[in-house]
C-alpha cells in the first residue's frame, strides 16, 4: 500500500519513522502531520480510498476512509456516516460522532437534511467542548422559517454556545426563550433547554438578584411535572428544587436522578449530562456515586480513557463552568502554599455564584484559610453554611469534611474528637486527597503541641496519600511539617520526580500523538493555560525540554 501511494516502505522502517505490520504506525506525529497535510485533496483522497481498500474487519473505520475519499455529494454514503456516528462515539468519544456527522453533511446534497446534520455536529462538537469548530459549523446552517422545528433548535443551540463566550445574565435569557418557543414543537428538547437555562442562571445570579433563576427554575419544574420521565428531567426537577425550595429539600431528588445516570442503559441523549451528573453526586457528597460517573464521564466523552485516580474538580458541565473549577484549584494551592489571604479571596470568588459541585469544596478552603489568616468570623460563618448542606447530606463525605471545619475552629479539648472523627470518615470514602488534607492538619495540630511522635505518624500518611493522587504541592507542605517535627526528610527525586500525575499523563500522551495546546484544551474541556501548565510540569519531571523529546 505505501508503495502505491509514492513512498518506499523499505527505507521509511530503516529509518525507524514507520512500522509496518497489520496498520502502518507513524513512530514520529510530526512526521505523520507534516505527511498528510503536506499531501494535495486529490492525494488525500487516493489516501483515503486505498486505506478504505485494505481496511477489513472494521466497518466503521472503512466507512471514514470512504467518506474522506469522496469528492462530491454522496446520499448513500452520506446516510451511512450519519448512521454509524453513534457506533463511532462508543469508540471515539463526542469528537468522533461529531466527525461522522460533519462528513455527512458535507456529502448531503438535499439542504434540509444536510441542514439537520450540520446542526447535530455543531451540537457534538459543543458537548466535547471544541467551541470554535460549533460556531463554525452552527454559522453554516441556512437560516429557514421561523416556526419550523429546526429554527428552534438552531436558536437552542446558539444560546448553549453564548454561555461559553458570553458571561452575565444575556445567554441565560436567550435559553429560557429558546426552550420556550421549543416546548409546543418537541417537549424533549424543551426540557433539556430547561436545564441549560437553569444552570446558566445559576450562575449568573447572586445572593441578591434571583429573579430570572427563579423564573427558570418554576418553568423547568412545571414542564418536568407535565411531561419528564427520563434521568435527565430527574436532574432538571432536582436543581429547580434547589433554586426554588433550598438545599436541603434538593437532596433526596437528586439522589434519584443520580441513581438513575448510574444505570448502565443510558441512550446517548442522557449520557450527553454525565458530567452534570457527577457534579451533582459530589454537591450532595455521594462518594461513590461521583467516583462512578466521574470515571464514566471521561470514558464516554473524552476520547483518551478514564484516570484510574480522580482530582476533586474532575468534572465540567458542558460549558457552564465559566473559571469555577479554576478558581477553586486555585484556592486550594493557596491554602497549600500558606497564602491564606489568596485562599480567601479565590473561595469567595468561587462562591459568587450558584455552581452544582463546588460549593461544598469552595466552603471548607474557605474555612480553612480563613482561620488561617486570622478571621474567624468569616471562617465560623462559611462553616454554619457548610454545615447547613453536610447535615442535610449526611454522608461520610459530608460529616467528614464538617468536622474537619469543626476542629479548625473548636477550642483546644473539642479539637482533637473532631479531627479524629474527620480521619475516620473520610478514610470510608476512598477520597484520598480529601482523607490526606485532614491528616495533615491533623499532624500540623500535634506538632504545634510538641506532640512530635504522633504529629509525624499523620504527617507521613498524608504525604503517602497526596503522592498517590499527584498533589505536589501539598506532599511539599506535609514535608515542610515533618522537617518541623525533627524528622530528616528530603525532596522528591529520580523515580518519584518522573511519576506524572494522571492529567499530566493524559496532556502529555496527546500532545505526543501530535495535538497542539489548543486541540488537547477542547478535547478535554480544559483552558490552553492549563494545558500548558500540565506540559511544563510534565516535562520538568521527565527532564526534557520540547515536545519533541516525548
């Protein structure tokens, strides 16, 4: 086959750049980029249509190759790609269905049809987080007649895509219109603007103006009541609950409809909110529950494959995070780092608005820091509002990460019982960075009591448990403690320097495959500023310099 298309195999796995054996393997991505992009649309096509030729076995992958080969429209072939587009998501991801969807469209020659198309790849593109290739996409869709079904959804989708570009109260306004003019047309759809709608008023509401939030959440809640019955109307009742009855009230139904995404029937419509879903499951302190979804989530959606361990802010859900997973990251650095007043004003900032799944997060480092820095009335009121959602939780989770806020601000004789107790219950959750904070503070108590033999007992299991999820900063920061307490320790070097966390590991395997910054931020719904931030941590452990030495 190399043959046929110019090339001799024969000096190309001399030189070590391919291997030949069931698939030609490209040793070298940029060797393999610079190949096919270098390479005309016609040899491209010739490309593809000999791959098509020599594929057996793998229907889906030939079907690819024939669609790229084709130069002109193509019905049969077109219905075929759009066919085989949920079968290539189980195996690629979003990415993957959007791209058969986008093929066929480009082949679709009837305008309607290749309208429709068009329209569900912009979609797919959306929920795997590549913005820049929905707009494109959703700008090629030709306007039709207003009252038509597909005008709706085109209006839907282009106020999913403003919640990401756009901050404030104006995208959430445009959804609540969107599924308004969607509910006579198709109720299903309807409810799943609902649930847009309520998230980005969510988040676009405070303390103090809540009026659009509550306009939405009794919309959402009544269509729910009259029509909804899957795990995603679940999910809709559940956060309309919230916005319009508190938390507490909210729990129980959430549970249901998290119970229900644990299922392993989900069709590909209600997989589309596995991510909410599993922010939810950590907002009401369900470890498992989050642990599952969060591990289902990255399987189905991202493309590279689950970490087998899981940071606390795994999750996004579908462009509706605006900073907050960020901002909560980094008000737990600060707090690692002992920049308290910094841990303070990241927690408030990520508590500004309503966001499912971090709230509970975004209130102990709170806490944390602001006892910390001294101000304890701030530290004892995010503690009443943390144990106001704890208590109505209940979980081990829940109890557990409360008194850890308990022992911060208890006095000395009340102090020990509670982190004893947050130790206890947090190592029943399997969530170790969460277990390891609570040792460390722990053994940060004893040492100050020169109780020095027991401080370093928790000391040393804290830096076990921050060395297994990645945590570098907090492994520095137990090691700092146990230096206080006498014992010689040293910094991490050779082996334990090399280790790459599992999002560095992820980053850095696609940024070896030949993915640029920009291409690894959509594919795993992260800023490029992280991305790059993965890459130089990545690369100090393995000491390297480049991409290329990967």
């Amino acid at each position: 086959m190399t043959a046929a298309l110019g090339a001799d195999p024969e000096i190309l796995v001399a030189a070590h750049l391919v291997e030949v054996g069931d698939h030609v393997t490209f040793t070298c991505p940029e060797l393999r980029s610079v190949s096919y992009h270098s390479a005309g649309p016609g040899e491209r096509r010739l490309i593809h249509r000999t791959l098509a030729e020599n594929t057996t076995g793998d229907p889906t992958r030939r079907l690819w190759h024939l669609g790229l080969a084709a130069a002109a429209h193509d019905d049969a072939l077109a219905d075929d790609l759009a066919t085989h587009a949920d079968l290539a998501q189980t195996r690629g991801g979003t990415a993957a269905r959007a791209a058969f969807l986008e093929r066929a469209a480009l082949l679709t020659s009837e305008p309607a049809v290749r309208a429709d198309r068009a329209l569900a790849a912009s979609a797919a593109m959306y929920d795997h987080g590549d913005v820049a290739g929905a707009q494109r996409l959703l700008a090629s869709v030709t306007p039709e007649s207003q009252d038509t079904v597909s005008a709706a959804r085109r209006n839907w989708h282009r106020a999913r895509i403003q919640t990401v570009v756009c901050s404030g109260e104006e995208p959430a306004r445009h959804l609540l219109e969107a599924a308004r003019r969607l509910w006579p047309l198709d109720p299903a759809d309807a409810r799943e603007a609902y649930l847009d709608a309520l998230l980005a008023a969510m988040l676009a509401s405070g303390p103090t103006d809540r009026a659009l939030l509550l306009v939405t959440a009794t919309e959402a809640r009544a269509a729910v009541r009259e029509s909804g019955c899957g795990p995603a109307d679940e999910l809709l009742f559940g956060l309309a609950t919230r916005a319009l009855d508190g938390y507490a009230r909210s729990v129980a139904p959430l549970r249901a409809a998290i119970s229900a995404f644990r299922e392993p029937s989900l069709d590909r419509r209600e997989a589309r909110w596995l991510g909410l879903a599993g922010l939810l499951a950590a907002d009401v302190w369900d470890s498992q529950a989050w642990r599952d979804l969060a591990q289902r989530h990255l399987a189905t959606g991202r493309g590279p494959g689950p970490d087998n361990r899981l940071s606390l802010i795994p999750l996004r859900a579908r462009g509706h995070d605006s900073g907050t997973a960020e901002v909560l990251a980094a008000a737990a650095l600060h707090n690692a780092a002992g920049r308290y007043d910094l841990a303070v004003g990241a927690a408030r900032t990520a508590l500004r608005s309503e966001h499912p799944g971090f709230t509970g997060g975004a209130l102990i480092e709170l806490v944390e820091a602001a006892v910390r820095s001294g101000d304890e009335s701030s530290a004892a009121e995010a503690a009443a509002r943390l144990s106001r959602r704890t208590t109505a939780a209940g979980s081990d989770w829940a109890m557990g990460v409360q008194a850890t806020a308990e022992a911060l601000l208890a006095e000395e004789r009340d102090a020990e019982a509670s982190y004893r107790e947050a130790i206890e219950r947090l190592g029943r959750t399997g969530l170790l960075e969460r277990l390891a904070r609570a040792e460390l503070l722990y053994g940060e108590w004893l040492r100050r009591r020169n109780r020095r033999v027991e401080a370093r007992a928790q000391l040393r299991s804290a830096s076990g448990h921050f060395g297994e999820v990645g945590a570098d900063v907090f492994v520095e920061r137990a090691r700092r403690e146990l230096l206080a307490t006498g014992e010689n320790t040293r910094q991490q070097t050779g082996g334990a320097r090399r280790q790459l966390t599992p999002q560095e590991t992820q980053v850095a395997s696609l940024a070896r495959a030949g993915s640029s910054n920009a291409e690894i931020a959509a594919q795993l719904a992260i800023s490029t500023r992280t991305v790059e931030y993965h890459l130089y941590k990545a690369f100090a452990k393995l000491g390297i310099r480049s991409r290329a030495k990967l």
